[in-house]
C-alpha cells in the first residue's frame, strides 16, 4: 500500500503517526537540525542543535566559492597586469590564471590588437594659412604594465600627443606642401614626433602608421584656393610645352650647327686644297715658262681662246689685212643642220662633215684673197 493511501500509518518523513493528516513541519526541521549538528561535533544540553556549529561549514563553502571566484583566462591577445593589494606584482601571459579575489587586482590588456584613431582639426602652416587636416593614427600596446599604470587616461594622452605633434610638424611647413606634395613627409614626421612623446610619457604605446585622410583649405576660402590650383595647374601645363618645344628644337637646331660645321669644314678644305693645286700648276707653269717663253706664252693664250670660244655659237675671224671680217654664225649652221639631220648615226656624222666641209670653204675663200696680195 502507497504511503499516502488511507490506512497505510506511514509518514514521510519517517515517523509513523496514528492519523491520516498532513506531515509534522516541525519534526522534519529538527529532524535537518540534527542532521546538521551532527557535522557540528555536539548539541547543546536541551538535546537541539547549536548555531556555532554551522560556522566550520559556512567558512569552508565561502573558501571554496572565493577560490573559484579567482580563476580567469587571458587570451593569447591579452596580457594580464595584476596589482596586489594596489601594488604591481605581475605580468601574465595566456592562459587559465589564478588570483586571490579581494586581494589581487586584475587588468586585461590586448596588446597584438591594431588599434585606431581619427582626428580632425584646423591647423596654421608655415606661411600663415589655415589648413584643415583629417588624420587616422593606428597603434598597438608594446608595454602592458606602463599603459596600465603610468598614464591614468592613455586614450586621452594619445589625443593630446598627436594634437601637439601634428601642429609642430604642419607649422615647419607650407601650405603647397601640407595640401599637394608633402603629405607623405608629414605624416612620416608626425609619426616620429608622435611616437618621441609618448616614450617621454612612458605610456607603452606603440604608433604603428600615421595616414593623412585630408588635407584642405576651410571652406570659407576653398573656391579662392580652387583659383590658385588652377592657375598652377596652368603654369605647369605651359611650363611642360614649352619644355616639348624646347626639347624639340634644340636637338634640330644643334643638328643644323653641326651641318654648316661640317659644309664649312669640307668647304675650307676644297677652297685650301683648289688654292694649294692652283699655286703647285702655277709653279710648275712658271718653270715651263722660263725654259720656253715663247711655246709657253702661245700655248696659254690658245688654251685662254679656247676657254672662252667652247660655249660661244657666233665666231668672228679677222684677218691679217684688209677691214674684211668673217662670220661664221654657227648656230644658224647647226640649225640648219639639225632640220635636215638624218635620225641614224651616219646621218648625223654626215651632217658634221658637211658643216665642217663649209666652214672650211669659206676660210679658204678668204685665205686666198689674202695670199694673193701678199705675192704682188
């Protein structure tokens, strides 16, 4: 029969009562107390359990929850700084740890992260113009123990730093520099700056890179600086033709110097080398000369008619007496020679034979004459 069938005498609580009723509360609490006290080592003189007994078992549950309470795990990006009682003890690597709770203070810190931070701000350059520059600054915790403990904000102290470099490096620099061609130098000098004053503060930060985002005139003057950049873009446009140009004509011009050099070089050497034959032909006709000055002297004027008479088609003969003159119009002859030329090569011998034949005629025609009165 179940126990809670009628009945059955049984009590749940382990004792047997004579009624059907519900369990006795009273007598299943000092049943736990007894249960209790037994842990505890005695009772008291009544016969019920005593309060101090419980201590031992209280003490030693809160011992165990308090040493639990004390294990954590860093990770393998985590350094853990730990402070005993406000004093630095250690620095722990990864993995599971343990550190008295209420004793030891714990400081996680990820230090292989990449961290970042942006800032914007109106700056005054080396000439006197205002600059508006947006910057990111990526950085990472070299020393876990000096980022906990020697800057109380270092977030903060970052800020303030690359405030202060960042002004000092733009301030040493012009306005052309800051917005078009130094943007790299400067970031590369802000870094620097940047990093010598967080060493000086003994943070543990560690500045990785220095990107400048922006770099700009306010917009209160942009359209004005909008000018002067094209103007410049315009003077270098023109400065770059001007080069083609330049580049263009003096290899063509120097090529032209180098040909007249060279038509008067070799000009030079004709004229001298012309002269020093006309002078060797001189000397040698000169000791001709003085061997035979008579052969020579006739020799130099028929060469002298000759010269002259080659390209001549009219000839006039004058003879040794008389006022006669004889003509020979040669170019008429050739003419009339020319229309009545055959078109072989006899033809055109037969032809030079005929003009010869009558140029020769008429010579004779005015030679005998000539000898004639030279008899009588």
């Amino acid at each position: 029969m179940a126990w809670n069938e009628p009945g059955g005498g049984k009590d749940p609580w382990g004792g047997k009562r004579g009624n059907d009723g519900p369990p006795d509360l009273d007598e299943a609490l000092n049943q736990l107390k007894k249960k209790f006290s037994s842990f505890g080592g005695g009772s008291s003189g009544s016969g019920g359990p005593d309060g101090k007994s419980l201590l031992p078992v209280v003490a030693m549950v809160l011992l165990v929850l308090w040493g639990l309470m004390g294990f954590y795990q860093v990770d393998e990006k985590e350094q853990a700084v730990v402070l005993r009682l406000g004093k630095y003890h250690d620095t722990l690597g990864s993995g599971l740890q343990w550190n008295p709770k209420l004793i030891d203070n714990v400081y996680t810190v990820r230090v292989t992260e990449e961290r970042q931070y942006s800032a914007r701000g109106l700056m005054l350059t080396q000439d006197e113009n205002i600059v508006e520059i947006s910057l990111t600054v990526q950085y990472n915790i070299e020393d876990a123990k000096a980022f906990v403990l020697n800057i109380r904000d270092p977030e903060t102290s970052l800020k303030h730093a690359t405030d202060s470099a960042l002004r000092h490096v733009v301030g040493s620099t012009g306005l052309d520099g800051v917005i078009s061609t130094g943007r790299e130098e400067i970031a590369i000098s802000t870094a620097d700056k940047l990093q010598v004053l967080l060493n000086n503060y003994k943070s543990g930060i560690n500045v990785v890179k220095i990107n400048i985002e922006e770099a700009r005139p306010p917009n209160e003057v942009k359209s004005a600086y909008d000018d002067v950049i094209k103007a410049r873009e315009d003077l270098e446009r023109l400065v770059n033709e001007a080069q083609s140009y330049s580049n263009g004509i003096i290899p063509e011009a120097r090529g032209a110097a180098q040909r007249m050099r060279e038509e008067a070089g070799a000009y030079k050497s004709q004229v001298v080398s012309k002269a020093e034959g006309e002078a060797q032909r001189f000397t040698n006709l000169y000791i001709e000369y003085a061997k035979a000055p008579e052969v020579t002297r006739d020799r130099l004027y028929i060469d002298a008619v000759e010269n002259v008479m080659m390209n001549s088609t009219k000839i006039l003969v004058d003879t040794e007496s008389g006022n006669n003159m004889l003509y020979l119009p040669l170019d008429k002859l050739i003419q009339e020679g020319t229309q009545s030329k055959l078109r072989s090569d006899e033809g055109n011998g037969e032809m030079i034979d005929r003009i010869t034949n009558q140029v020769l005629e008429k010579l004779q025609r005015n030679v005998e004459p000539t000898s004639m009165e030279r008899r009588r």
